[in-house]
C-alpha cells in the first residue's frame, strides 16, 4: 500500500517517506503474505493447478469462504503489526470445506491484511477513494474484485500491470527533460485497462469476516512466540 499525500500525518505502524514528487509523501504498509501466500498455497496443495484454474476455483465459492479465515502471516508480519513471531493461521475449518475454500480464503486474508493497513492510513487523514492494483497479483479479477469488496474501494487496474519499470521509464523520462513533470508522463503513458467496484450485498459478509479476522489475531498474539530454541 503506498498512499500520496501533501500532508506528513502518519502512524508508527506505518511507514512515511519522501516521494519523488517534490511536495508529496508516500504513507505505505505491507504485507509479508501477499502474493507469497498464494505461491505458497499452490506449491503445497495445488501444484499441478495454472492460478486460472486455481482462480475458477475461487470464484466458485461463497464470499467469507463460508467461514474460513486465513492469517497470512507466513513470514512474521510487517504493518501494522510488526510482529516477526506472527504465524499463519487457518481458522473455523471443517470437513464442509474444500481447496477451492482454503484458496479463497487465502485471497480473503491477504485483501484483510490490506484492509487494515487501509484504515490505519485512513485514521491519520489519508484519504483513499480510488486504488491502483498493479503487479503479479492484478492478473487476477477474482483477487481484485475481492480487495474491492473488503476493502469498499474502487480498483483501477492498468493496462500495462509492470508498475516499477514503468515508473523507472517516467521519472527518467522526466530527469532527461523528455517530460516536463511525472504527471503528464503518466497521463501519456498509464492506461486504465479494467475497474472493479464494491459489491454491495457481500459488505456485510465481509465485515463481519474482518472482524473475526482481526480478532483472532489479538486472541492468538501470544501464542505465535518464536519456535526458535
């Protein structure tokens, strides 16, 4: 998550730092999960399914993964909890669920992970209306669609998903004088290729959802201790 502001209103939960722009900030968090969790999902359970199929399999299934909830924390976590003893957790699973759930599940846990840092910005004064998904997991409608939904934010999607070259080629575009600022490069150059927008008859599920989430990672804090003798 990476957040241009004018103001230098933040959260030690979060991370502020100069923009290139001069003028602006960038209020950013993370995730360690991410697209991660899900390369490690299909390594381990799904290794001979395409992320299409694992996609089609996603979308099969009831927005709350009919209970299932997932921790992405397979690697500690970054913001905002900046806790390296963090654990992955699956949560609420039984003999009704499927793979299909437990990949969309992990889809759910990573746009909660997202949600939370959200708001964590969004309590400093930062406003997000509109996103930007860029990136491996951009490819993805059923990944963004989800992120739109629990988070209640409108996801634009670019054409061309390379974000960092592209940034690389504007800002030295702009240093070698062949653009006069970043924003006209962009608007020459970035191209909105698809938008996702909240679905509202799954907020209430997915509110109740992150909750649980969020919840269940205060309930389990002091068990995720390092296992490092």
């Amino acid at each position: 998550m990476s957040i241009c502001t004018e103001s230098s209103a933040s959260d030690p939960r979060l991370i502020m730092g100069f923009h290139t722009v001069p003028g602006l900030r960038l209020l950013q968090g993370g995730t360690t999960g991410g697209g991660g969790a899900l390369r490690w999902l299909r390594s381990t359970l799904c290794p001979e399914l395409s992320y299409a199929q694992m996609d089609e399999l996603a979308s099969g299934v009831n927005p709350g993964s009919d209970g299932l909830i997932f921790l992405p924390y397979l690697a500690g976590e970054r913001s905002p909890l900046w806790n390296p003893d963090a654990k992955g957790v699956f949560f609420g699973l039984t003999f009704a669920h499927t793979r299909a759930h437990i990949i969309r599940a992990v889809m759910e846990g990573v746009a909660f992970s997202l949600r939370h840092n959200l708001e964590t910005a969004e309590n400093t004064g930062a406003k997000v209306s509109v996103m930007r998904s860029a990136g491996g997991s951009s490819v993805s409608r059923v990944w963004t669609q989800l992120k739109s939904d629990i988070t209640g934010k409108t996801v634009e999607v670019p054409e061309d998903n390379s974000a960092t070259v592209s940034g690389a080629a504007i800002l030295a575009g702009v240093g070698a004088g062949i653009f006069e600022s970043e924003a006209v490069a962009a608007e020459k150059f970035v191209n909105i290729g698809r938008i996702h927008t909240p679905q509202a008859e799954n907020k209430e599920i997915y509110d109740r959802q992150y909750a649980k989430y969020i919840e269940l990672y205060e309930k389990t804090e002091s068990m995720m201790g390092s296992d490092k003798n």
